[in-house]
C-alpha cells in the first residue's frame, strides 16, 4: 500500500479534525527524519499522512512563568533560544545540522533509543506535555508520557500540541556521551537540574536516556541527594542508585556492560559541573 493522501492542516483544528477517526491507517509526519526514512524503505506504509508542517505548531514563548515550546519547534530554533541554557545543549547533541533543521522538539518523543537526546533534557526540567485531540485538550507531566519501548500515553486521534516547562529552572547540566564528540548516537545521556542552598541540594531532577526502554527519571538517585551536599560519596551513592534504576542495553554502538560503566560516570561530570 502506498500513501494515497497527504494533507498539510493550517491549525491544530483542522489536524485534529482530520485525526477524529480512530480506524484510519493515517501517520502524523512533524520533521519526518525518523518517519521518512522507514517509509522509503517500505516499513512504514501508512494510507494517509498529516504534514504539521503548518499546523501553527512552531512557536516559543513565555507566558505565566513557563516556557512554552510549540511541538514542531524545530532543534536548530531551540539553538538560539535563550532562557534555558540546558535545552540549547540538547538541541545541539542531536544529529548533525541538517538533522536538527528539520527534527522538532515534539517529534524527539518518539525517538527509540538510543534517541531522545532533547527528550531527556525536558525531563530533567519536569516539562508538561499537553495533548490535543477532536475531545478536550489535556496536560500531562513528561514522566507519564512514556509506557514502554516505543509506546506512549497517546489515544488514537491525539498529537503532542505543545510542551509546558516551569521557569526559572535550577542549576542545570547536560551530557551526551558517544562514541565521538558530535553527531554521533548516545551510549548514555544524562540531564540534571538541582535546587541547592548553602551548599544543600533541596530539589533534585536526574534524567537518563539510552539505557533504558525510553528516556527516564532515577527517581532513587534524585532522593538520595535531596538533604545532602554533593560530597564524591554522596555522588557515587546518586551514582550507583541510577545504574540500578537503567537497563541498559546492547547494540552497534555499545554494550551493556560498558553503558553501565558509563551511568556513574556521566552522572558524576554532570554533578561536579554545578559543584563547580
Ligand atoms: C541521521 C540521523 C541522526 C539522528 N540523530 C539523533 C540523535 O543524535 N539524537 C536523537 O535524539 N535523535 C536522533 N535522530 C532521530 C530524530 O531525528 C529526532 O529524534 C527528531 O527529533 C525526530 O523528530 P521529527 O520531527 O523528525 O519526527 P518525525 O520523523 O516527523 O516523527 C517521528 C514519529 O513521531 C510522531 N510524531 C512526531 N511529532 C508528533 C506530534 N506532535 N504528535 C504526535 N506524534 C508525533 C510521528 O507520527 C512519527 O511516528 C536522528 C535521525 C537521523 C536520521
């Protein structure tokens, strides 16, 4: 079966008008850099496609104390904004340039791992999702956004519109550890945000990807820091406590063994960098 109808909504409307029908073979195509290719190659067959392209679905903004990120913002566009610095770091570990000039904020969901790179990031700064669909919009914190390998809390006929995140953030750090420095895929990518006084860590929001199923909060390791000054002990605690809370995984770009190895490591370099 090839695609025998493409339609390029002009609102968020119109898409999900054309989405308020639970039985049609229809995929929604935002940068379409993972799409794309699986169709090319005859993987992905969909009857009809949703370009979000004009959707009214590329914006960013600030309004009652968040930063609002429409989905098909793309990566390149989260380069140049300046309220988060972390988020800049993510958009930039993501593919090379001409990936990022076409991939968006809302598509980077939907990565399988190793993807996610930005995914994680939002986690870390505890972004809401809201989701549209033809019944009520709704919000949902990033965390129970995903259920599994490549499976997500959507309902047929819902999109991400749009991703909600608290502002000011706290004392933020973000590595992408591969095999190069750049355009490379993640053997683990680890977020951080920290709320810390007089040397007290009072809040703690520690975001994984690549070692897992999808991209993930170590909620134990964040506990374990909470009341705590990041002494190299506590720091090797956090650390171990995330690996425990990972399942990593083997593939081309690394095994298991070596993305355990890894957690504690990245995890450290992103916790000394704010100690710093
Ligand atoms: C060469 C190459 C290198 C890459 N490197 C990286 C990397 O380093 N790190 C990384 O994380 N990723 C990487 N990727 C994967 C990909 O580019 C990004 O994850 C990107 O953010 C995906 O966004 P997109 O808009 O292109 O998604 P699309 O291809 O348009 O869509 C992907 C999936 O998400 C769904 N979708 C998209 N937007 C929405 C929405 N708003 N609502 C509901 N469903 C939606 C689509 O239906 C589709 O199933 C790479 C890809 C390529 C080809």
């Amino acid at each position: 079966m090839s695609i025998e109808e493409y339609y390029l909504p002009k609102s968020i409307e119109e898409t999900i008008g054309i989405l308020d029908d639970p039985g049609q073979d229809l995929l929604v195509l935002a940068g379409g850099t993972l799409a794309m290719p699986l169709i090319n190659e005859g993987i992905s067959t969909p009857q009809k496609v949703v370009g979000l392209k004009n959707a009214g679905l590329n914006y960013i903004d600030q309004v009652d104390g968040e930063l609002i990120i429409g989905a098909t913002t793309t990566l390149t566009q989260m380069e140049s904004q300046e309220d988060l610095p972390i988020l800049k770091d993510a958009a930039q570990a993501v593919g090379g340039w001409a990936i990022r000039n076409m991939a968006t904020v809302g598509g980077n969901l939907f990565a399988p791992p190793p993807g996610g790179d930005f995914a994680v990031a939002l986690l870390a700064l505890d972004a809401k999702v809201v989701i549209a669909s033809n019944g009520e919009e709704r919000t949902i914190p990033i965390n129970e956004f995903f259920t599994g390998f490549m499976t997500n809390v959507l309902d047929p006929g819902e999109i991400v519109k749009e991703l909600r995140i608290p502002l000011p953030a706290g004392q933020t750090s973000y590595q992408k550890f591969g095999r190069r420095g750049a355009n490379t895929p993640s053997i683990v990518t680890i977020a951080v945000n920290l709320r810390i006084s007089e040397e007290t860590v009072e809040d703690a929001k520690i975001a994984l990807g690549a070692v897992g199923p999808h991209p993930f909060r170590a909620i134990k390791a964040e506990d374990s820091l909470v009341g705590k000054s990041l002494t190299e002990k506590n720091i090797q605690v956090a650390g171990a406590l995330a690996v425990s809370e990972s399942e990593p995984f083997t593939d081309p770009i690394a095994s298991t063994w070596y993305r355990e190895k890894m957690i504690p490591i990245i995890l450290s370099r992103c916790l000394e960098s704010i100690q710093r």
